[in-house]
C-alpha cells in the first residue's frame, strides 16, 4: 500500500512539473511539508502557499487528509463512483485515500497541481502502477491497438531522446503489432532509468495492469513496473524532492 505522496506544481515557464511537498499517512494520522525548493520558486516564479498551509518551515498535522487533498476524491455518492474504483484497480475493502490519490493524481481543472506516490521498498522489490500519459493524442491505429491489450502484456520503454521539455522522457509501446502507447509519469522516468542502469533492461518489467475502454482518457490504459530492489537505492533523491526542515 502507498503511504506517501509527492505534490507537484506546473510551473508554466519551465513547462515542467517540480516537487513542492509530500503528503504522509502515518499511524492513523496525515502530515504534509513543503520540500526544499519551494522558497526559491516562490522567489522565482511566485509559487504561492497553499490554501490552509502558510508557512514553508512548517510541519502540518491532521487526524483527517487535508482539504486540500480531500477535494480531489471522487464523492461516493456520485453514480460512477463503483466504475471508478474498478478503473483504479482498487478493492473496496482495499481502499484508501492515498491509494486513490496515487493512482489519480488528484488532478483538478481549476489548479496546477499532481500527486506522484513514493514506491516503497516491499521484499526487496520495486512496484508501482500508474497510467499512461498522453493517451488522447493517440493516433487511431494505437487506439485500435489499446483496445486489444491484456491484463500482464509486455509494454517496451523507450527514450524520447529529443523532447525539448523533458530529457528523461520515456516512452511505452506494445509488442508486434507496434504502437506507441504514451508516456511514462514523468517523475517515474528517471528512477526507471536509474534502474535499468543497477538491474539491467531485461531485469525491469512493465506491464499492462488494467484496460478501461469506456473510462475517461486519462484512465484508459494502466501499467504496473516491477523489478528487484537494488541495494541503496532510493526513489526521488534529488534536493528538490527532501522535505522543509525548520
């Protein structure tokens, strides 16, 4: 199960998302800190506090998940809410805020925030699922191909080695016939290449999870990437991922 959370923010000039927080649950209880560049981009390029949570240095507490993030769940009164779940591959009896934030995102039309979850080390393996980006920009020939995947097929990373916007791009395909099948998350991206580099290529596998043909675009296809769990190794190592220390 995912336990934490990172919070991205869309800094339009960049055209990059960057890590501005993480989001916990911890004995029965959430906390959230801002990470270490948020200071500088607030110089920079006027990010601006969150709702609620003022101040950079501090460490906010909560029995509950913060409303910040409660309003990105799905109502459960609402008619596709069994769909839902079922597109998020999430048990009923399973289920957890952050587990469905994880698989989301928590994306909402009237801010630039995303939320990443943080792979936990589970018996010396490596194992996240997340959905394909860039689904709906599929040509109609890789939406035929969508269509008749299976649960456990093999998708194929591949790097898109001149995307002017991110140089850890990667791209997923399908096997013969092929298609390009979107993009992996993009904070995904390069631990996937950190772990290709320590396990080898034919040591790191991504498969498809779930195909959800009548969901939103941004549900259709979800993948899952598993591998060993090497030695020290540590997701998100960067500077601008480590929390706000008073």
């Amino acid at each position: 199960m995912v336990s934490e959370l990172i919070l991205a923010w869309y800094n339009s000039e960049r055209h990059a998302w960057v890590p501005v927080g993480r989001l916990e649950y911890l004995n029965n209880k959430y906390s959230f800190r801002y990470t270490t560049n948020v200071k500088n981009l607030n110089e920079m390029y006027n990010f601006r506090p969150l709702p609620g949570m003022d101040k950079f240095e501090t460490c906010y507490e909560s029995d509950e998940i913060f409303p910040l993030f409660k309003n990105r769940l799905l109502q459960k009164s609402r008619p596709e809410y069994q769909d839902y779940l079922k597109w998020l591959n999430i048990k009923e009896n399973e289920y957890s805020p952050i587990e469905e934030l994880s698989r989301t995102g928590g994306i909402r039309s009237t801010d630039h925030l995303r939320l990443f979850p943080i792979p936990k080390n589970q018996n010396n393996e490596y194992t996240i699922s997340f959905f394909s980006y860039g689904i709906r920009h599929l040509s109609p020939s890789a939406t035929e191909r969508l269509a008749k995947l299976n649960t456990d097929d093999k998708l194929y990373l591949m790097k898109d080695f001149q995307n002017k916007y991110d140089g850890h791009a990667l791209l997923m395909r399908s096997e013969d016939p092929i298609e390009v099948l979107g993009y992996v998350p993009r904070f995904f991206a390069e631990d996937f290449e950190r772990l290709i580099d320590l396990n080898g290529g034919d040591k790191v596998s991504v498969t498809v999870e779930k195909v959800n043909l009548k969901s939103p675009s941004q549900y259709k296809l979800l993948c899952k990437c598993k591998t060993t769990w090497p030695d020290g190794f540590i997701p998100f190592t960067g500077n601008e991922f480590q929390k706000f220390q008073e």
